[in-house]
C-alpha cells in the first residue's frame, strides 16, 4: 500500500509538470528515475563507495529524489518569484471574504433548488 501510495503521487506530481516549454523537465525525470533503479538493477555499483554512505546508496527513492533536485537546480536554476509570494491577508479581510464566499454558495444553492 505505502509504495502504491507514494506512486501515485508521484504520478500526480509528474503529470503537473510542463513537458512542452521546458524540455529539460524531461531530461529530470528521465535521468532522476534512472539514477533512482541503479541500486535494484546493479547491486554492486556502489560497493566501492565508503560504507558510511551504503544506506543512502542503497535507497533508489533517495538517489532519484538527490539527482532530480540537483539536475533541477542545474537546468532550471535557483530563483526565488517574489512575485509569486501573496501579501499576508489582514483578520478583518479573511472574515470579509469568508461571508462572501458563504453568500455567493448560499444564492449558488438556492438557485440549484428553483427556489
């Protein structure tokens, strides 16, 4: 059940990404999901490595999230959208906008029911 579950949100994670106007998004995740079966297909592809290292290694969720990070990082760079981050939003506004939203679902119902 956990690894379906950590499947399938990675599918929903994936199928978010744009694909057309960043190629190098298909380049992450075809490289990170290879790095990441390199410990189930060749057991002994680290064996060289310290063993300090051996436990992180040996985890291909662990791999394939480090190299998809690092080839994210790489490709896309690291900027920080300022413009992406909302102003906090005052108390008073918050309860202004939550009446309003509970009016426009009370008329939304109403209509529904021909009433």
């Amino acid at each position: 059940v956990m690894f379906g579950m950590v499947l399938a949100t990675g599918i929903r994670i994936l199928s978010r990404c744009n694909y057309t106007t960043n190629r190098y998004n298909l380049y992450i995740v075809a490289i990170s999901l290879g790095v990441g079966m390199t410990p189930t297909l060749s057991h002994d592809f680290f064996s060289k490595l310290p063993a300090v290292l051996q436990p992180l290694l040996h985890s291909g969720i662990m791999l394939a999230t480090l190299s998809a990070v690092v080839l994210n990082v790489f490709f896309n760079g690291y900027q920080h959208h300022a413009d992406l981050v909302k102003e906090s939003v005052s108390d008073k506004d918050l309860k202004v906008r939550t009446v309003r939203m509970w009016l426009l679902m009370r008329k939304l119902k109403k209509n529904e029911h021909g009433e």
